[in-house]
C-alpha cells in the first residue's frame, strides 16, 4: 500500500479522477485527532469536581471524593431538618454502575437503623433535585406497578468499611432499593432515609465515603479503539463528530434484563449479546429507526459492527406473517409503528455495504421480500400509490398524522431503491432476484410520481406533509421534504425550493424545527422542535444537491447548540421550545438517533462512500465549503483502512490523497460548493 498524491483545478463543475486499485501505506503524522476523543480512560471513572454551591450541612473534606486525599464524613444529627447533601459532577455524561467506598458509619444499628444516603442522578443539572431525572419504576408496569425505586437509590451504610455497587433491587426484601445502573453526569449524595425503609435506614448518623466511582457500561472508545476518525481545520466540527461517536459508545452494550427498558423489552434472543441501544439512559431499548443514524457513526469509528448485526437479525426473527417488522423488543416486539419496518430495509443496505458480510442478505432477503411485497403493498392507496398509515399505529414521534404522510412514502422510495441494489447483488434461485429489482424499481417510480403530483405544494414550493382536509393539512414537515430530496423525487428545482422553505420558515438557532407553523396545529411546539435524528435527512440532502452552506449552517446551529449546553458532549434526543431539552428531566441526553454530525462529515467533507459491499469500490466525492481548508480522516473497511486527506493549495486548487486498500478500486470527485 502507498499514497498517490493528487492536485485537481476546483472547477463550478465536478471534476472526476479515476483510481483503480490504488494501493496505500500512510505515514501518518502524530495522531492529533486523538485529543477530541471522549472516552474515560478506563472502565472505572472517577469523578472531576464537588460542586460547592450545593453543599449543605455538615461535611468534612468534601473535596476528598475527588481528590482522594481524605475521607470525606457527612454528619446529621437526629431531628435535624437540614439534609446533609453534596453535588459531585463527573464532567460529562457517564453511564455504568455508582461505586462507594465506605469507611464505615456510626451512630446506627441495624435495629434502630443504619445511617441512609439517599442518591439521585440527573444529566443536566437543572433537574437535579432530591429525585433522579429518570428511574427504571417511572416505567413500572404491572398491578400493582412493579417498583423499585420512588426516584432515589437507596444505602443503609454498616458500620464497618466496604465497597457497595450500585445493582438493581433491594436490600432488605422491598427496601433499601437501587436502580442500578444510570446515565449522568450529576451525583447528589444525601445523608438522608425514606420513611418506608424503617426500622433498617435512618436519616441521622455519620458516614464516611473514601471513593466515588462509576464501573462504566458501554463501549470503552479509547484512541487506540478506533478503527476510523475525521479531523478537520475546524476544531469544532472535529469535536463533535467525535462528540457523536462517544454518544453512541454509551449506548453500545450487553443486553441486561435489569438495565434496559422495563416496558416488556427483556428478550430472551437479546440476552448476552452486544447491541446498540437508542439511549444511555433511557429507553435501552435498541430501535430499528435509530440505527439509520447511529449504526452509521459506529461503522465510521469502531469495530462493533455486531452490536447493528444481533439487533437486525433479531428483529427479523420476529417478522409478522404479514410482513411487519417490529421496531424493537418493548411490549414483547408489539409496538405498533408504521415506518420502521423501512428502516429495516435500509439499514440492512448501510450493513452489507459498510461491512461486506453478504451471507447477511443471503439469510434474511425473504424478511426484505416480505416488507416490501406483502406489508406495505397493503397499505398502499391505490390511486396515488401513496402509503396509508394503518390504523392505530404511529411513527418516529408518535404524531398525529394519519393517512398519507409525505414522509412515510419518501422514506418507501428509498427504501424500494436500496433493497434493488440489494437484490442486485444477490443471484438468488434462478432469475428471481433480478425480478424483485426490477419490480421495486418500477414501483418507486410509480411512487415518486404519485407523490410528486400529490403533495407537491405549488404555492410555497415545497412538500405537504399530508394531502387532506383538517387539521394540520396545510403543514409542511422537514422529514418529508428532506426524504423526498434523497429518495430523487422531483428534480434540481423543487429539491432547491423545498430547502429553501425550510431554511425560511423552520430555522432556529437551535437547529431547523421538524415542521413549519402549521404545525402547531398537530401539536403545541412542533414549529419550535428539532430533532437532530431528522436534521440528519435534511443535512444530507442539502449536501447532495450542492448546498454545503446550508448544510454547514445547519450543523453549526444543531450540534453547535447541544454543544454549549449543560451537560455538554453528548447529543439529546429532542431539542424543544427555545432550545429547552423537549421532554424536560425525561428526556434522553445520549440518544444515539442524534449523531448524524459524524456521517455527514464522514460522508461529504471528507467525501467517502462505499459504492460496493465491504468498499470493495467506493467513491470519495469531497464537498467544501468556505470555512474549511483541510480534512482528513480515515473509514474502515474490512479490506483496510481507507485514508482520506485533503487541503486547499490556492484560491482554485486542492490537493488530495486517498490511501485505499490493496484490492479495491474507487473514483475521485472535487468539486466546489455550488
């Protein structure tokens, strides 16, 4: 392997570079791009400060639990009204199991109750109060509900010293209970007790705490993990594609019966295997729609490639005879939605082509034939071949649009297109594959053209999001339009005017809402949410179509935003009304869904894509933009590393080298933002 450097003139147009087979062997230049990484250094953290403002009561050497000099003793005495508290800040969100070590408690006894420390977790310090932003029993199903925590963890701390784990359930039959494990990044340990856990914890005493940690539950993403990474001549846009790797690392792990979604997700076929869940705190559930972005960003910098496999298979191990494929095990794999059975489609594309494992298609096609063949063919309307929601399911965000949403039929056309390509590379018995191509072609076209003389709205020149008479008819959604624009509905124009609607009347600085005004209609907020899982869609189609500007404008507002808000680092599930977390304490704030920053920089600034299964061909189509000089960056494949570098040279000129993997053969495309 070596480089071949090349020196292309940026034309308006593209200009395109053929290499085949061009071998590489980098020499790579100090490893500046591990500084962004985010991982802890090891599988225990420790914690990087006590916030001094919370700290009430009677506390010695509280600086102890961070610096380890001293054993830090919190102190109540019996009746007193002020509640021993302090505040410890990992410095980012963390997930895994709360570590205490105790140097033993006086003043308690197991008959009159041992000392208590009450403890509760919060992401973001605003919803830090005397419960946790989130516990397992908010979800507690059953009846009676199936609680073990009211919102707190509970310790009643012996007298002598030891290490005590934070593990689901409780100490003594139904008290003293623990959640677990948590997401946080906020520690509030108070020397207090429930009334409920008496005669066995009590609210006074004195308790020494030698050690706080955190044993981590996740993906350990340390420099020497990753398999790929991007850098770039904007430190920001560096840090946040690695922001978005670390944010997808945190929901990377074994599946637990009593770390993930209590709502009947447990499943036995899941069990032990390492899987990508939507978020680190809630739900822990691995969705099939979420792994559209988030099994991007981890095929972009790791080798977990397994974690996307086992939920694939699983899911389709649990088709419905009529095709439907559920979107992740909660409620015993029975949550109605209508669109993520496509995204099983698609992400089974982005799998065969970023890993190569073919035998994956070999095995689960017929799943593919039934999705597209059986269910969505009948709940097709027969006049405009638009897609009907069916009856008591929902979608993405559970909205309130039944019938023919834009975005439900955008997301079929890419879906039909993908699984061609799909059935093009699989022989099949006979000429029956090549069948199904060319059958789901046709079928997308009947589709697109559907869709276009329905819902093309030509009096502001962008997509209705649904084409009826009611309530919220009159809406224009970003997930539609921005589906519409990488599915190839329409054409040059009404992809450009499209955008350009939504940069005027969806923009916030925050990011770009999910739906324009007449969306409130739908739902109070929805002109002021954004969801960066859709602004990925909408990222991409601006960057295909040539609008790097608006694409990096919208980045910048996005992830820029999540960046310079507490708890900092990790990517949230929703952004509400006035850039607020939109679930408030519920809502996630590692929620894998909202990494697209790392694909999109992956896949258009440094400009690599695999164009066959495993990059046995690929292309590097580098868009750039005004205020980026150089990128440079590396994609796995299972062949090697594919290397990409690229920097201005002169007002006109740019110079790149691609290092690729002996074996594989690939096209080059400069080009200067449009």
């Amino acid at each position: 392997m070596h480089t071949r450097w090349l020196v292309s003139r940026l034309w308006p147009a593209a200009t395109c570079i053929l290499i085949l087979a061009c071998p590489s062997a980098q020499a790579q230049e100090a490893p500046s791009w591990q500084q962004y990484v985010r991982a802890p250094e090891n599988a225990i953290v420790r914690p990087a400060a006590i916030l001094p403002s919370y700290t009430q009561g009677d506390i010695e050497n509280a600086d102890g639990l961070v610096t380890g000099a001293a054993t830090t003793v919190l102190t109540r005495a019996p009746g007193s009204n002020q509640t021993t508290t302090l505040v410890v800040d990992f410095g980012q969100n963390v997930v895994g199991q709360l570590l205490l070590g105790f140097a033993g408690s006086t003043n308690g006894t197991l008959q009159e109750g041992f000392p208590g420390i009450r403890l509760a977790f919060s992401e973001a310090l605003e919803y830090l109060t005397d419960r946790s932003d989130y516990t397992r029993s908010d979800r507690a199903q059953g009846d009676p509900p199936q609680l073990v925590t009211t919102g707190t963890d509970q310790v009643a701390v012996k007298n002598d010293p030891y290490t005590w784990e934070d593990v689901w359930g409780c100490e003594y039959d139904s008290q003293v209970c623990s959640d677990g494990l948590h997401a946080f990044r906020y520690l509030r340990i108070s020397l207090d007790a429930l009334d409920t856990d008496a005669p066995y914890a009590s609210a006074s005493g004195s308790v020494g705490i030698s050690f706080v940690g955190l044993r981590w539950v996740g993906y350990l993403g340390t420099p020497d993990t990753f398999t790929g990474w991007f850098e770039c001549s904007d430190a920001d846009l560096t840090q946040w594609w690695f922001d978005g790797v670390y944010t997808v690392d945190m929901g990377t792990a074994i599946f637990q019966a009593n770390d993930t979604e209590p709502r009947g997700a447990t499943s036995a076929s899941l069990l032990n295997k390492l899987v990508l869940h939507d978020g680190a705190k809630r739900d822990r559930d691995p969705y099939m729609g979420d792994l559209a972005v988030a099994s991007l960003t981890s095929y972009l910098s790791h080798n977990t490639s397994a974690a996307t496999l086992n939920v694939l298979e699983d899911l389709a191990t649990h088709q419905r005879a009529d095709g439907w494929i559920p979107p992740a095990s909660i409620n015993q794999y029975t949550l109605a939605l209508f669109d993520y059975p496509l995204y099983w489609v698609l992400c089974s594309w982005d799998y065969v082509f970023y890993t190569g494992n073919t035998s994956y298609l070999e095995a689960h096609y017929a799943n593919m034939v039934e999705v597209l063949d059986t269910y969505y063919p009948a709940h097709t309307d027969a006049n405009t071949q638009l897609l009907v929601r069916q009856d008591g399911y929902g979608d993405f965000a559970f909205l309130p649009r039944p019938g023919s949403a834009a975005y439900y039929s955008a997301l079929y056309v890419l879906a039909l297109n993908k699984a061609a390509e799909l059935a093009d590379l699989s022989p099949g018995p006979g000429p029956s594959h090549a069948g199904d191509a060319a059958r789901w072609r046709s079928r997308a076209s009947a589709v697109a053209a559907g869709f276009q003389s329905t819902l093309w709205d030509a009096s502001v020149s962008a997509y209705l999001d649904r084409k009826c008479v009611g309530t919220g008819c009159d809406a224009h959604a970003q997930d539609g339009n921005s589906l519409a624009i990488l599915a190839g509905i329409g054409n040059a124009s009404t992809a450009a005017s499209a955008l350009s609607y939504l940069s005027a009347h969806t923009s916030q600085p925050y990011g770009n809402a999910f739906y324009d005004s007449a969306g409130e209609s739908l739902g109070a907020g929805f002109s002021t949410r954004v969801y960066a899982f859709i602004s990925y869609f909408e990222g991409a189609a601006r960057f295909t179509i040539g609008d790097a500007s608006g694409a990096m404008d919208l980045i910048r507002r996005t992830w820029g935003w999540m960046a310079g808000q507490d708890p900092g680092v990790t990517h949230w599930e929703g952004i509400g009304t006035n850039g607020s977390k939109y679930e408030a304490a519920d809502t996630s704030l590692a929620h894998g869904w909202s990494t697209g920053v790392t694909p999109l920089l992956s896949t258009y600034i440094l400009g690599v894509k695999p164009t066959a299964p495993g990059f046995l061909e690929w292309s590097v189509e580098i868009v750039r933009t005004d205020d980026i000089s150089w990128a440079r960056g590396v994609v796995p494949t299972p062949y090697g590393p594919l290397g990409v570098s690229w920097r201005l040279v002169g007002d006109d000129e740019i110079e790149v080298a691609v290092d690729s993997p002996d074996g594989t053969n690939g096209t080059v495309f400069t080009s200067l933002e449009s």
